[in-house]
C-alpha cells in the first residue's frame, strides 16, 4: 500500500483510465482531509527557493488508495459521475464502488 515508493506507468493507449483515476484523484482531494489540512495540490506542487510548478501529469496514488478507507457513504457520492469501460466491452457506463474497489486493488497488485 505504500504507491509512493513506486511508480507505475499509464501509457498513451490507456487514456482513458489515466483520465477517471485523474477525475477520482480531484474528487478524493476535495474529500478527504489531510494531515495538517494542506490542500492536496499544495502538497504535490514542486518548490525551490527560485520557483513554484503546480504537480500535472501524475496520478498519486497513496490519495487514490485513501478511497479504499472511506465509509461506505462517502464513496457512493465519489463514484457519482465516474463513467469508464469497467467491463472491458468498449462501452463506458458509469462506476460503482465495487467497481472503484477491484480497479484500486488491481493496480495496487501490478507494482
């Protein structure tokens, strides 16, 4: 569970899981408190003592994993609008919680 110390990579053909994990990641922010209450794109933004760059172009999963602890409730308003080819028939319909739970703890496995 610790998606932080490793990286998986989304390539170009799989836009369309890098785009609902992104979605899933701007809802999950918006959800869940963190530690210290810093706001998630604060905490992933790059800084140096010359510059600021806002974190684009990732998925970070240790905030995708958090879904995984939420109360039953919290999830069902997450997967509200969350549309995706779940059963891998070409068609996109729009996910459950069971269907965010198995997708979440199958990339957990993969790396």
């Amino acid at each position: 569970k610790q998606w932080y110390q490793r990286r998986v990579a989304i390539t170009a053909g799989e836009k369309p899981l890098f785009d609902l994990l992104l979605t899933l990641q701007e809802a999950l922010a918006r959800t869940v408190t963190s530690i210290g209450c810093i706001p998630h794109n604060v905490w992933r933004a790059f800084h140096n003592d010359r510059q600021k760059e806002p974190a684009n172009g990732f998925i970070d999963g240790d905030l995708i994993e958090r879904f995984l602890d939420l109360p039953r409730p919290e999830m069902n308003k997450i997967c509200v609008d969350l549309f995706y080819d779940f059963d891998g028939t070409g068609m996109k319909r729009e996910g459950t919680v069971d269907d965010l739970v198995k997708l979440i703890e199958d990339l957990a496995r993969i790396h």
